[in-house]
C-alpha cells in the first residue's frame, strides 16, 4: 500500500523539549491527510513505519549524529520504499539533493545569532540548515521574527516562508486558584542568551524588605550553571534564589500559578513557549521587546530591554509593590493566551501542506 505523505517523527525526545511539544500536539492535526509517521514509538490511530531508537536530543551528540546520518543515507530509500510524494520535518532535517520533496519546520536561528566558538551546533546551522532550506518546497516557522532571520541570514525569498505561532495546552496551562507565593519564575535552558546571569544581576537590585525569591526550573548544565551558583553565592542571594533542575511536565501549572511573575528576559527567542504558558495561566509576565518575545507578548506582559539590568529589577520591583498592576497584567495575559491554540497551529499547518500532496 502506497502512503504519499511522510512526517518524521525520528527525533522525538521522551522529555517535553520545545520540539517534541510542537511535534506530539501538531501531528494530530493533521490526521484528515492520512500520513505514514515514521517513529520509534508507535501512535494509536496512525499508520507508523518504524525507526531506529537513540536518534533524539535526549541522547545528546551522539542522538543528533545517528539522526542526520540516517536523514542522509536510509530516508531516501524509505521514501522511495512507501512511494512518498511529501515528507514534512518538525525540524529543518532532510535527505539532500535526493530528490525528497520536503516542507520544514523553521524554531529559530539562535546559533547564528549567539555563535560559539568550535560549537558543532553553529556549525550544523552555517553549513547543513540552509541546503535543507533552500531546497524544501515551502518552510513553515514559528513566528514572524523568525520568518525575518530566513530571509536576512539566508536569503531565503518571504513568499517560500510561513509564520505560524505555536500554542498550549489549554488543558494543562490553566487558572488553577492557588495561594500566590513570593517568588519570580524563570523555565528554560541556562545558555548565554537566555540571559540567566543578567537576571540575577537585576534580582540582586531588587531591595532585600520585598522578601521574594528567584525560581529557575530547568535542566541544570555543567558548562553555565556552576557559573550561575558562584555568582549567586557572590551576590550573597543563597537563601533567595533557587535551581530547581528539570521540573517535570505535570509540575509546571502549578508552579507557574504561584508564582509573582513568569520572568523571561531572553536575548532572543524563535518563539517563547513559556510566555504563552504564563499568560494562560494568568501569571504576569516580564520578557524581551525584542525578537519573537514582543511579536508573542504584545501588550499583555511588561516588555523590557534584556541588557539592562535595572529596567528589569524595575519591572521586578513594581509587580512586588503594585497589587493593581498584578491584577492588570493577569487580565491582559488571559485575554492574549486566546489568541494561541494547537488546533489553530494545526489547521493552519495542514492548510500548506495540502498545497504540496
């Protein structure tokens, strides 16, 4: 039996990174096209062509090497095995120059961005990301800044290119009533760009009688957090400021509705997941106004200049002290949250893709 459209599903993570949360609330929607999912695992009510295990980030370069070697050498022959006539990526990865005709997903282009020396990453994205671009019949991305950094870092033309936001589960993020805590929250990575060290330089401002904390909730990494705890024990902020290492999937909500604020100062963003996450929430939020995080916020968060410390401290201070603001952020947040849902990501999604079948 032939199958004319191929989602790759190869690099699926077990943990809810940005990628498998796009991927595992967008491939639902798409079901109307009767797609052949190629996956490790298989998925109730799809048809699936099995894959090798041990291709995904949770397996760190090892994974990702596997992946692009198996892209590269064993998806052409199952394309062409299934009689396929579209493959679609939930990350820029595809055979090239085989004859795959592919559409893409674009997150961002963060490595080009904030470049780090001998990173294999900058490399991967210098060399390999814009081959598979130029040769997808369409590329689909998460945000219009994103959007913009294809076609300046690459040049690739705006009409190949297709914002589309992303969204929440509006099962999970929601007003859960609790009791209001004293403590700003940041989820994320610990990277330089996410700004983490210029956060806990604009907390240290903060002064000390507002009695709050600082919450990180991530994934601890052996190459920037120590650096964070020394700064945090130099600042003499141990007794305030909190590592919370990797929360899991079923934590989140809570932890978000108690917080003071969701603070979230990247340098850039493709996207912002955990804006989105806040505001459905009703938990006010600080962010960039900068990137996608101005374009995803509007005006439904207090947007700050990520290289100031002090206008973030400012921001920080003021949701401590001004009960009204609180209340006038949360109203904001729950009316933008609207504006997100997987089923309008999906519908939209499927809308191109039926274009190329």
């Amino acid at each position: 039996m032939a199958h004319s459209f191929l989602i790759n599903l190869s690099c699926l993570p077990n943990r809810p990174t940005g990628i498998a949360i796009y991927s595992q609330n967008l491939f639902p929607h798409l079901q109307a096209l009767n797609p052949t999912l190629l996956t490790a695992h298989p998925i109730a009510d799809f048809a699936c062509y099995s894959v090798p295990a041990g291709m995904t980030p949770d397996e760190g370069t090892k994974g990702h090497l596997r992946r692009l070697l198996w892209t590269q050498f064993k998806l052409p022959g199952i394309y062409k095995k299934l009689q396929s006539n579209l493959l679609f990526s939930p990350l820029p990865e595809t055979p090239l120059s085989v004859g795959c005709r592919s559409v893409v997903m674009a997150h961002d282009l963060i490595p080009l961005r904030f470049p780090q020396p001998f990173s294999r990453l900058t490399a991967y994205f210098r060399h390999y990301i814009p081959r598979v671009l130029q040769q997808s019949s369409h590329i689909v991305c998460n945000s219009q800044a994103t959007a913009d950094d294809l076609t300046q870092f690459f040049g690739i033309p705006a009409d190949k290119i297709t914002p589309i936001w992303l969204a929440y589960d509006a099962n999970h993020f929601r007003v859960l009533n609790l009791p209001k805590r004293n403590y700003f929250l940041h989820i994320g990575r610990r990277e330089p760009y996410k700004n983490v060290q210029r956060l806990i330089e604009a907390f240290a401002l903060l002064p000390s009688h507002l009695d709050c904390e600082l919450w990180f909730a991530g994934p601890d990494d052996r190459r920037y957090t120590p650096t964070l705890i020394e700064q945090v024990k130099a600042l003499q902020l141990e007794h305030r400021v909190k590592f919370l290492n990797y929360v899991p999937h079923e934590d989140l909500p809570a932890l978000i509705n108690q917080a003071i604020a969701m603070v979230y100062p990247s340098l850039w963003e493709g996207f912002g997941l955990p804006v989105v996450e806040a505001m459905a929430c009703g938990t006010p939020v600080i962010t960039s106004n900068c990137g996608a995080l101005q374009e995803i916020a509007a005006d439904a968060a207090l947007l700050v200049d990520p290289y100031n410390a002090s206008e973030l401290a400012a921001a920080m201070q003021s949701l401590v002290m001004e009960a009204g603001m609180r209340s006038h952020y949360r109203a904001l947040s729950l009316e933008r949250a609207k504006q997100f849902s997987w089923e309008k990501t999906g519908q939209t999604t499927a809308a191109i893709l039926q274009q190329y079948l």
